[in-house]
C-alpha cells in the first residue's frame, strides 16, 4: 500500500494490493542422512532447503537411490526414484534394494515449477548375508511363429550358507513382474508379446533369505499388428468438417511400437473418390463435406514389420440445411499486436446466434489446432496479443443453437498496420478536451479522416445510486491533410472510445485506429445542506449528512467540518475555509470559537445520521463537546482521489445549530434510503402522533405561504382579464386573405377598446 504525507501528518493508506512472485526450482535439500534398516531397506532423513532458497512452496521430494561399485563411484544398473508427495514431510523408508549393496542416496525438493538440485549423494551400504548375484545369459531360441527365450545363470560365487535354490521375476517393464522358485540354473519362456521390452530379474537363496538379483532385459522382435485399431469416433468440427478419433490396437494384438496409420475416408455409395491420409498421431481431419450425405473411414496400424488389418468402417452422416458460410470477410492490421476481421452477415431468419472467428499461423486442416474466438451477432471482431509481423490465416463460422455453420474461405493477413493511422495519440487531455494526433498510412492515400468517439460510464451518484450513463457516438470529418484535431465539450473522468479512421476515395470500409482515453477528474457536482434532525439529550445534535456525488471522480474523504457563530466567520461561504486551517484549528483546543473538523470519513463510508458533539474521535479528529451557550453551522467537504490536484467540493452551511432546538422525534433514526427499494414517503420518517409543539412551527408557515400563493395568483389572473389587449391593429394586412365572417368574428366589440383602436394616444401612435 501507499500513503501520502504532508507537514501536518501521514494520509490514509491506499487500498492494499497483493504481489506474489513467480515460483521457481529449489535449491538442495540440507542434512541427509541414510541408515540401513535391514538388508533391503534404508531410512533416509533430511531437512527443507534453506528459506531463501526455497523458490516457492515444497510440494514434495524425489528420493534419488543409485547403486554403486564397492571399489569406487562408478554406477550400476538403472537408478531408482520414490516420490515423496507431502512437502511437510522429512524421512522415508526406502525398500525393495539389494543385500550386501552399496548405494548413493539423494534428495531434491519439489515446487510446482519441478525438481530443484539434488543433494550431495550419501552412500550406504545394505547388510549382507545373503548370496550374491549369479551370472546370467539371455538368448532367443524362435522368433517364428511366436517368441520364445532360454535363461541361464550360474552359481553364486558367495552364498553365506547353503544355497536353497533360486527366484526368477520376470514381465514387461514397468508392470507387475511374474515369480517362479526353481533350483535349476537354467529356464525357458515361451510365448513373449512382440515388440515388448522385458525384464528378467534372477537371486539365490539361502537361509537368511534372496540374494542381490541379476538384472536383464531384453527387446523381443517386432511383427505386424495382428488387430485393427480400436474406438473408432468422430467429433463434427464445423458442419463440413470432421474429425475422426481412435485408439492403437491393444497390446496383445499391437506386435511392436505403432509408427504410423492408414485412414481412408469415401462416400458410402462412391468408392471411387477415397481420400487417403497417412498419420503418425490418433487422428485425422476430413473438409468440404457435401450436407446431408453419408460417409465411411476406416483405419489400419502399422509397426516397423509390416501393416496390420483395417478395422471395420464407420459411419459419418452429415446435416442436412447447413448454415452457408460467411461471404467477404476481409482482414485488415489495425496495430503490430491487433487485426479487425470484417464479414457479411449471413441471413439469419433467426437462427443464427453469433460467429465463430478461426486463426492460426500454420493453417492445418485440423480447425483444433486453431486459436478461436467466439463473438455475439455482429459484422466484425478484432483479433488482438497476435506475433509482430507474423502472417496469420482467419475463418470464420456462423454459430446457431445446435452448433456452427460451414467454414467461410481463409484468409491471410500480416500483422503489419499498412491501411490504418499510426501513432494515434492523445495530448493535453483535460476534464473537458484532448488534443489528438496521428500519421498517415503507409499504403493508403485517405479521401478524408473520420474521427468517431462514444463513451459508457458508470458511478454512484448523491443518493448511492449506481448511474449509468451513456454518452452517443459523435462523429467528425476531416480533411486528407489534417495531422491533429481537438474535441471539446467532454465530461469529466469519462473513459472515451476513440476511433480514427481513413476513408479511401472508393469510400469502402477501413478498420480504425483505436484508443482509449480517460478525461481528467473534476471537482465533485454542488451537494445538498446538512440538515438538523434534533438535539439527544440535551448534549448532542443529531444531523443528516449529504453524500456527493462520483460522477466526475471517486471521492477519497469526506470532511464534516463545524463553524461556531463568530463576526470573523459569519460572511465567509464554505469553499472559502482552507483545509490546512481547518486540520490545525482541530489539533488546538486554544479557542473554542474557530472552525474545525469533527469528523473525517474515508470514500463512501458517509453516514447517513451524525451526532454532533458526541466526544468520540474519527481517524484521529475529535468530534467535540457542544457549548449549550453557542450556535454553530456545518458543511460537508468531498475531496476527489486524485494525487495531482486538490479537487473538492463543499455543501452550503447547515441552518445554526444549537442546544436548546428541539429534540428528536421519536422513533428510530432516518436511514439512507435505500436505491432497491421504490417508496412514496418521505426519506426522513417522523412521528404524526407527536403533539410536540414545533411541529406547529414547521407546518403552520407552510401553509400560510401556499394560501398567499393562491390568493396572489387568483389576483393576478382576474387583473389579467379586466386588462385590454394593446396590440397594433393587424386587420389592414390580415383582412384580404380571411373570409369576411372569420375577420368579422375576430373584430373587437368592447366599447372601450373600439375607442383605444380609433383614437390612438401619442404614446402609442408612436410605439412601433
């Protein structure tokens, strides 16, 4: 957060904001430590990286085991890895290792960035005790018409006591292994998958338990997929383009690694127009389908070996009244980052709910690998955060309620503005102007400029009322040589879209040049008095405060600043007390008769009711004790939350205020009313059944004055009518083109005004 500080003291914070670094790898895990458990089995502790090293928060940690050469550093076999997925955690029992083994153990810690560095490795030996490891021979002995391998292996040359027999674990890597117990030293295996890694796994054992194992694998030959590729799907992804999904064969029938597929995709009466596709990944895509027709796709794997057998053939039905595509969409840069895409619009008839906008940088016929974006109903879109100078290919579709509508034709456009102003910018912005200024095209010679603004803003106004207003497009037309044009007559902090456009001499249609633009704050619009609502036991005063409001800026405080009667002040309006004197005249108790401030609220939290002279402080101004002998006026200052200007505005004084005014009515307290709810009644709710004598005070004048009001104007309209007309005669000029019985109802018949019109006084033969 920030604040402000003058002088006299620190402002209030601003509203905090929360910043969070990105995360990052850690660093080593400190102090591992590994000690064997039993033959097979460690305990491995350690403890968190150090903090500044941390990068985030620990997820977990990978437990890093190696096995090692007795005489030196040198690794055996493949390393091993346990995960730890509790990042609270800092010991794990390691199990499934070697006797009589060495190993390297290490640690890293995990963020969400992945694995950090490593620990230094620790080294640990397992207990022994239990035969070593015999050796082993692997060789294939068919390969035709099925797979099938002999192992052999040899004594242990230590086996701590007498050799009982032997353990032989073996299966594909990476799954469940199958164990036999044998005492032979030799076994074969018939019937292994094709083109399958497998792992053969052979100890002695004796009385303490298995020995160290003896590691193989071996990769059995590879041959022909002896199944079709399986759940075969189609997903439709315009209404003309489909694309066709499926799964490799299973693995009993796969044979070996899958290196790519064959599709074939045809109308189901016409063979003779077979669209080939040849694919590495499980997926296919097929355009510019006919509507309502049906087509099959089939598929078949292939492994290094050889093809294996199509699968059955699916059908694909496509709609039929698909919406047509949309025709002349164009595509014009409009920035090095942004392009408008613009379109006819298709014939609806209600169908049609918006469109679907395609690009990509490499236009594959999968429309999945596009970026989309999908917009209401409307002629145009803008594409924008596009690659500098990249080409880019755009589409479009219509969209209705069942899906979308055909694929219009693709077109290319390279993010480079070339048709549009440049460097539009805005100068000397003020609350009611801004300056603007552009260069021309590069390509385009423009006929003239068009300039288009309009805004939508939205604020609370006096009453806490959200409003919102709508300001209508304007637009001006420049000349081809105008560079920088000025509009005046804005609103105050009112965020403006601004267009500049340039017309060419066809007058066809040219995306704009866009900004935005946000006109300075301004002082808040005059707000109401504050007005009194009675005094509370004789010690305090009950008021009701306005509220300003945010419509030319959001207001930061509110200030509810007390004036006691005095000759100094009584001439003085509320704009003309300075804030720096008002803040000081709070901090003195000296003088009991100069303006202060009672009260300082932050933004909108204006109560709707105060009580004056209440003792109590608000952000560390006093709200202090009335003096039943004196009479004070309030205002209300609003102070805009702006760090350029002292923007503010303040309310006309209250009515005097004092002790001995009447006291409150009973009741509850009035509430600000509330904007949801829609009432007749008065927004200060007061009791009809007090027989409280000022009340005779307040109505009685009232109606006085509305009988003297409707006397003086009965008055006024009897004179009114007794008065003659003084208007010159105008039957000379009106009389020949009237009728005789219409000029002759309209001629006056008052004896009186017949003498005024034929005997004219000087004054009035010579007013004109």
């Amino acid at each position: 957060w920030v604040l402000a500080g003058t002088s006299v003291g620190d402002g209030p914070p601003s509203y905090p904001i929360t910043v969070r670094t990105h995360e990052d790898v850690p660093g080593d895990p400190q102090d591992v430590k590994v000690q064997a458990i039993n033959s097979t089995a460690i305990h491995v502790q350690w403890k968190p990286p150090v903090e500044k090293e941390r990068n985030g928060i620990i997820r977990g940690y990978h437990i890093h085991v190696q096995e090692t050469k007795e005489e030196g550093k040198s690794l055996l076999n493949e390393p091993m890895r346990f995960d730890v997925l509790d990042g609270a955690a800092l010991e794990l029992n390691v199990s499934g290792l070697q006797p009589d083994t060495k190993y390297a153990v290490q640690v890293a810690a995990l963020t969400r960035k992945g694995d950090g560095d490593r620990s230094q490795p620790v080294s640990v030996k397992t207990p022994g005790g239990v035969p070593n490891r015999p050796t082993v021979n692997l060789k294939i002995l068919e390969r035709e018409p099925e797979v099938s391998i002999e192992l052999e292996w040899t004594r242990p040359t230590m086996t701590y006591g007498e050799l009982l027999g032997y353990r032989l674990r073996y299966g594909v890597k990476e799954n469940p292994l199958k164990e036999e117990l044998t005492k032979a030293t030799s076994h074969k295996i018939s019937q292994l998958e094709r083109g399958v890694e497998y792992e053969f796994r052979i100890a002695g054992k004796n009385n303490i338990g298995f020995g160290q194992e003896t590691i193989k694998y071996l990769l059995t030959p590879e041959g022909p997929p002896t199944g079709p590729p399986a759940n075969l799907s189609h997903r439709f992804q315009t209404p003309d383009v489909v694309c066709v999904t499926w799964d490799q064969p299973s693995r009993a029938d796969r044979n070996g690694q899958v290196t790519h597929y064959d599709v074939q995709f045809h109308k189901k009466s016409d063979q003779s127009t077979i669209m080939d596709r040849n694919t590495t990944v499980t997926r296919a895509v097929f355009s510019n389908l006919e509507e309502s027709a049906e087509y099959v796709f089939r598929v078949r794997a292939h492994t290094r070996a050889g093809a294996g057998p199509w699968s059955e053939r699916e059908p694909v039905t496509t709609d039929r009244d698909i919406v047509r595509a949309p025709m002349g969409v164009r595509a014009v840069a409009t920035s090095d980052q942004s392009v408008e895409v613009w379109w006819e619009t298709v014939p609806s008839r209600g169908k049609i709910i918006g469109y679907q906008l395609y690009y990509t940088m490499t236009a594959v016929e999968d429309l999945d690998e596009w970026q989309q974006k999908t917009v209401a109903l409307t002629e145009s879109a803008d594409l924008v955060n596009l690659e500098k100078y990249a080409q880019y290919a755009i589409a479009v579709a219509a969209r209705t309620k069942n899906g979308k509508g055909r694929l219009s034709e693709k077109v290319t456009v390279k993010v480079k503005p070339e048709d549009v102003p440049l460097s539009l910018r805005a100068h000397e912005v003020s609350t009611h102007s801004m300056t603007l200024t552009w260069a021309p095209p590069i390509r385009l010679n423009p006929n003239n400029y068009k300039i288009s603004y309009d805004a939508v803003k939205e604020f609370v106004d006096s009453q806490g009322i959200t409003q919102t207003q709508v300001v209508p497009r304007r637009t001006v037309l420049l000349d081809p040589d105008t560079r920088s044009h000025t509009i005046n007559e804005l609103s105050p902090f009112t965020t403006y879209n601004v267009n500049v456009s340039a017309i060419p001499s066809d007058h066809t249609y040219r995306p704009p040049t866009r900004i935005t633009v946000t006109t300075q704050m301004a002082a808040p619009q005059p707000m109401v008095k504050p007005d009194f609502y009675g005094v509370v036991n004789g010690e305090e005063i009950q008021v009701i405060l306005p509220q300003a409001s945010e419509e030319y800026g959001p207001i930061n405080t509110y200030y509810l600043c007390v004036v006691p009667e005095d000759k100094m002040n009584m001439h003085k309006n509320p704009d003309q007390f300075q804030l720096d004197e008002l803040v000081t005249n709070s901090k003195s108790n000296k003088n009991d008769r100069v303006p202060y401030i009672a009260a300082k609220f932050p933004q909108r939290n204006i109560p709707y009711t105060f009580h004056l002279g209440s003792g109590e402080a608000y952000e560390n101004f006093v709200n202090r004790k009335l003096d039943r002998t004196m009479r004070y006026r309030i205002f209300v200052r609003a102070i805009v939350d702006t760090p350029y200007k002292h923007l503010f505005t303040s309310s006309p004084f209250s009515e005097p205020l004092s002790l001995d005014m009447r006291e409150v009515p009973p009741g509850d307290p009035p509430r600000r009313p509330n904007p949801n709810i829609l009432t007749d009644i008065s927004e200060v709710s007061v009791n009809r059944n007090t027989e409280e004598a000022g009340m005779v005070w307040v109505i009685g004048p009232i109606i006085a004055a509305l009988m003297l009001s409707i006397f003086l104007v009965l008055l006024f309209l009897i004179k009114k009518r007794r008065q003659p007309c003084k208007s010159p005669d105008q039957s000379a000029v009106t009389r020949p083109l009237m009728s005789g019985e219409i000029a002759t109802s309209h001629a006056p018949k008052d004896p009186v005004e017949m003498r005024r019109l034929k005997f004219q006084t000087p004054g009035m033969i010579s007013h004109p």
